[in-house]
C-alpha cells in the first residue's frame, strides 16, 4: 500500500499521518518523540490501541463482514502494538473473496475498487473524499493458512495478525505472531522473516531502509548482509515502485540519515548511478566537502529546516502549505524539494576544469538540470514534478549570483519571483540549505548571517508578487494592440509584461499612464543597438 495514502476526511475518520524518526547525530538535530514502550504481553490486541478514529473503521468494517473471517495485518497492527496514533495503512487479508469484502468497502464509502492481482485475488478500496483519498488492500491468503500467508512477508514485525471479529465483539483479539515480530518490536530490529523474503521481491531491500527510520529500529546483522545482497536485483523491480518507495524515503524527517544508509548498503548506486562520480569530486574552499557529501549535508539541512519551519519566522505558515502541495499524483513539492538537495550539484563532476588556476564548475547547473530530468524520468515523476525538480537544479546558483550586488532592488526581487513562479519559495529554502552544507553550518546560524538576509530579501520578494497578483492588471492584450496597432504576436506579450512590472513596482496606477509608459519603455528599447 502506498505510504503516502491514508484515511484523510473519512467520515467518523480524522486525518491520521505517518511517523518519521531521525536517529543521525551527524546531521542537523530534529525533535522526535521517545520511543513507545511496548505493553508486557504481546498475545494480545486491544482494540483501545488503535487511535479512536481508526476503531470508528474497524467497527464499520467488522459490520460490512456479515461474519467473514477477516484478519487485520501488517502495518496496522504493528502500528498498533508501538501505541502509534499516526497510522495510515489498512492491510486485510481473508480465506478467500477479497475482491468482494474490496467491493463493499467501496461502496459504503462512495468509493471505486481496483484489482490489484486477479491471479491472488487481491483487490483496493479507492475511497475518493473531497481532495483527498483513502486507500484499504484486501487480499486472500497466499498460502494454505494465515500463519503460512505471515512467513511468506518482509519482516517479522509485519507479519502478525489478529482477527477482526473478536477485535470488535470483545474488546481484543489474540495476535497470531508465527515469525516472532512482536519480541523484535520489543528490541527495536528488524529482522526479515525468511532467506527467501528478498528473493521475492527486491523493493523490500528498500523498504528495510526505510522502515529502520521511520520505526527507530536496527536493521538485524544477517538481514543487513542480505539487504546489501540484494542491491543489485533492484534492477528487475518496476521504477513505479522504486519511485514510491524512494518519495517514502524522502518524506521521513531524517531522510539524509536514510539516503547514506542507502548508498552505504549499495541500493542507491543502482537508482541513482550518477551519485558515484560525486564522491571523488573534491571543491575549492570555502567547501569543506566532496561534492556528495555536501549534497547529503544539503539534504540533511532540508530535513532540519522542513521540521521546523519556525526559522523563517512570517513566511513559516505559507511555506508550510506551499510544500504539502502535491506535484501531481505521486510527489509533493516537500519529496522534489529534497531530491533537488541530492541532485544539484550532480554535474560538477562532468564540469570541473582548472582555469587560471582556480577550480570551476562552469554550467554544472545548467548540466545538473538535465541530468536531473533523466533521474526524474527513470524514477517515472509526474510531469509537474519532473518540471519542479529541473527547474530548481537550473537556477540554484541564482540567489548567490543576485548576492554579489551591492543591494537587492525592488526590480530585481519582482523578475526572481517572476521567473521562478511556484518555485521561487522552493529555490530559496534551497539556497539556504545549500549555504549551510558549504561548511556544515546549522540552517539557523545561515539565516542570521547575510546569506541568510539575502534569502529573506527574496521571500520579500515573492510576498510582494503574490499581493501583485492579486490586483487585476491595469491594462489587457486589447488594450495594447489598439493603442500601438499592433496585431496578435510576441510583441504584444513583450509589452504586457514591461506593463505588469511597472504596474508591480509602483510606477503606473492608472490605464493611461501604463500605456504612456510603453510608449517610452518602446521608445528606449527601440534606441538600445
């Protein structure tokens, strides 16, 4: 199930978000909870563990049932045992007619179903609510019984169930635990529940990585062999999966801590195989990194700033929203946001050269740009995202350029803001993260330095166009054709433009006087040889 879906706006359902964990002391420090401490004995579930919205669900599921044996599995009973209240998963499986418990669950929630595997029957519950969605899998047992459909999972912590019926009628539900998971939720490992359960599919060597942040647990010795093993077979795996496995990865608070856990056990080589000339790419001062050193250090700077957004002080609440936006189906601007950490400066490699003695990188953003499209298209990115993504390696030189004047103007934040769009915020939080991983500066010691004024400048600026944005434009294409005799073509787009900057800086506030400034603005460009 994908891990960014979860019951969002269900009725008798609150929002329920997933957990993040950021155990690395060698990056930027998050505030995490402490870990829950389990209850003493694991035979049993109460149906109190699970937060209180979740139980409305699962006794309106045990209703639809009519007395079908359905076990509740994976992660929402794992969830349930740490005491967890941000959970977003619902695995079910059943002796047999999955598509058809999918069904009712779709059509009681006003949903859709979706086959998933007709061979194994599974089936999804797509539940469409408002903006959002909630996504319930429901599949039958892969094996002759439950406890040989559990042995056959990833991880033994993912592999106990408990029977829904009970769960509901009494209170509680025995736990059916044939892998040991619950003594290795007590020790905080994560352990696989078979030699075979890599084998079966590769993405899950991804999902050990993943799952090790996101639950603060150690990766088991013999399973950290077996993860690294299996590196290599990523290759047969479908790049939707790897995508959504990776955007998982990027949306843990401690992402920078997983994205080196990655590439220490050799997955990320195989995803992402540009990331191996960066490592032997040394930079002039003030760097104090290899090129992909401080590319993690960015994203670790990312990961701090996102917790806590409170840095930036009045922009924190825009910024906030702005990042939750979703970048087409699969990706929000916070998951592109941090591959633009990883990836941009993935073209010095290809780009350095001594010239007059000093070391350059000349056009590694313009390079980076391109380099970065062909991840983004390898990992299958919506188009939005691939745009984002390209767009934010592209310019990530351009507030340091804007840096070397002597003051910022007015003129100048207006065109940064103009030229960036969506992504101006995007681009600046960045460049500020980008600061900070030159030397292993802390994102908050950046933003109090003139580096950190230059940013702040530039988010003046963007608060400045979106208040422009919002008055209507004084003039319209009619408008300038008529007065100039001009027919449809750039030219008229040229003007409107000069038009609307004028009009944003304060120069015209009238119809008449932005057509007599294009008069003079024509004028002037017409003498420019």
């Amino acid at each position: 199930m994908a891990g960014n879906k979860g019951f969002r706006n269900l009725p008798k359902l609150a929002r329920l978000k997933r957990g993040v964990s950021l155990p690395s002391t060698q990056r930027p420090s998050v505030s995490l909870p402490p870990r829950r401490k389990l209850p003493p004995s694991g035979e049993t579930l109460r149906l109190e563990a699970f937060p209180p919205p979740l139980r409305e669900f699962l006794r309106t599921l045990e209703a639809l049932s009519r007395g079908q044996e359905i076990f509740l599995t994976g992660g929402l009973v794992r969830d349930a045992m740490l005491r967890r209240d941000e959970i977003v998963d619902a695995d079910l499986v059943t002796q047999s007619d999955a598509v058809s418990v999918a069904r009712k669950i779709a059509d009681a929630f006003g949903g859709a179903c979706f086959m998933l595997d007709e061979q194994r029957g599974t089936a999804r519950a797509l539940l469409t609510l408002g903006a959002t969605s909630a996504q319930v899998d429901v599949a039958n047992f892969r094996a002759s019984t439950l406890e040989a459909d559990l042995r056959a999972r990833d991880f033994t912590i993912n592999a106990l169930a408990v029977e829904l019926k009970p769960l509901i009628q009494r209170g509680r539900g025995v736990i059916v635990d044939p892998t040991g998971g619950l003594a290795d939720l007590r020790r905080h490992r994560l352990r696989l529940c078979g030699p075979r359960s890599l084998h079966d599919d590769p993405l899950r060597a991804l999902r050990a990585v993943r799952l090790s942040h996101q639950l603060q647990c150690s990766l088991e010795t013999r399973t950290r062999a077996a993860v690294q093993r299996a590196a290599p077979s990523l290759g047969r795996v479908a790049w939707e999966r790897i995508r959504d496995e990776c955007l998982m990865i990027l949306a843990l608070s401690d992402s920078a801590a997983a994205l080196r856990d990655l590439d220490r056990l050799g997955l990320l080589r195989v995803i992402i195989p540009e990331i191996e000339a960066m490592k032997g790419t040394r930079q002039p001062a003030p760097h104090r990194f290899t090129v992909w050193e401080h590319s993690l250090r960015t994203v670790a700077s990312l990961d701090a700033l996102l917790a806590d957004l409170s840095l930036l002080a009045l922009y924190s609440d825009d910024l906030a929203g702005h990042l939750r936006e979703a970048l087409g189906s699969a990706a929000s601007r916070a998951q592109v946001l941090k591959l633009a950490g990883l990836l941009h400066d993935v073209a010095k490699p290809e780009t350095r050269a001594e010239v007059d003695g000093r070391v350059r990188f000349i056009g590694h953003d313009t390079r980076g740009a391109e380099i970065a499209g062909d991840v983004a298209e390898r990992l299958r990115l919506p188009t939005k995202a691939t745009r984002t993504l390209a767009q934010l390696v592209r310019h990530h030189l351009r507030p340091m350029h804007l840096g070397q004047l002597e003051s910022i103007s007015r003129r100048a934040r207006y065109r940064f803001a103009r030229d960036l769009g969506d992504d101006a915020q995007d681009l600046l939080l960045l460049a500020l993260a980008d600061a900070a991983a030159v030397t292993g500066a802390s994102p908050a010691s950046v933003w109090r330095s003139p580096s950190g004024q230059l940013v702040e400048s530039l988010l003046l600026g963007w608060k400045e166009d979106e208040s422009t944005r919002a008055v209507p434009s004084l003039i319209h294409g009619e408008d300038v054709m008529a007065y100039f005799d001009l027919s449809p073509g750039p030219e008229v787009g040229r003007l409107l433009e000069a038009a609307h900057e004028a009009q944003a800086l304060g120069l015209v506030s009238t119809k008449e006087d932005a057509l007599a400034y294009l008069q003079r603005w024509r004028g002037a460009a017409r003498e420019i040889p």
